[in-house]
C-alpha cells in the first residue's frame, strides 16, 4: 500500500491481512502491525524517518510495530484512550 506514484490502496493489504488470518491469527495480527508502522511512516512529515526508515519497513527488511493502537482507535471513537500521565 506504498505506491511508486499516486494516493495509497489500503485494500490490496487489507485483503492479505484477512487472508492471512484464515490461516493463523498472529501472524494477521503481526502483518497488520508492520503494515501500520508502513503507514505511519509513510504518511509522517518527519521526513528523515521516512527517507532512512521507509524502504526497509515497507520491504520487510527491518521489523516493528506500533504503540499507537489504543489513540488511534480512540480519536475516531472506537474505544476510550486508556493512556493515563502526570506531570512529574
């Protein structure tokens, strides 16, 4: 979902991800991960991250995830942000 040129098709991964979890859940789970982190970089304006980062997430060089599951969710109210702070 990382197009050469043009607006990304979220569809193509979607559809993998799904068939991915006909066959097990947490290798879905974790492709859905990867294809996150893809997102985020892709779609950031940090612009170092992108150019140093981008290939290698995207390819599956390099793997990682996200820690933004939970605000994601939470600022298109699918579920309360559970992230709690005080200032120490």
């Amino acid at each position: 979902h990382v197009p050469l040129e043009g607006p990304a098709d979220l569809r193509w991964a979607i559809q993998s991800m799904a068939a991915i979890g006909e066959v097990c859940g947490a290798t879905a789970f974790m492709a859905w991960c990867q294809n996150t982190l893809v997102w985020y970089v892709a779609n950031s304006t940090n612009l170092k991250l992108a150019a140093r980062f981008g290939d290698c997430f995207s390819r599956g060089r390099v793997l990682g995830g996200t820690g933004l599951s939970n605000p994601m969710k939470s600022f298109f109210g699918i579920e309360r942000l559970k992230l709690r702070g005080r200032k120490v």
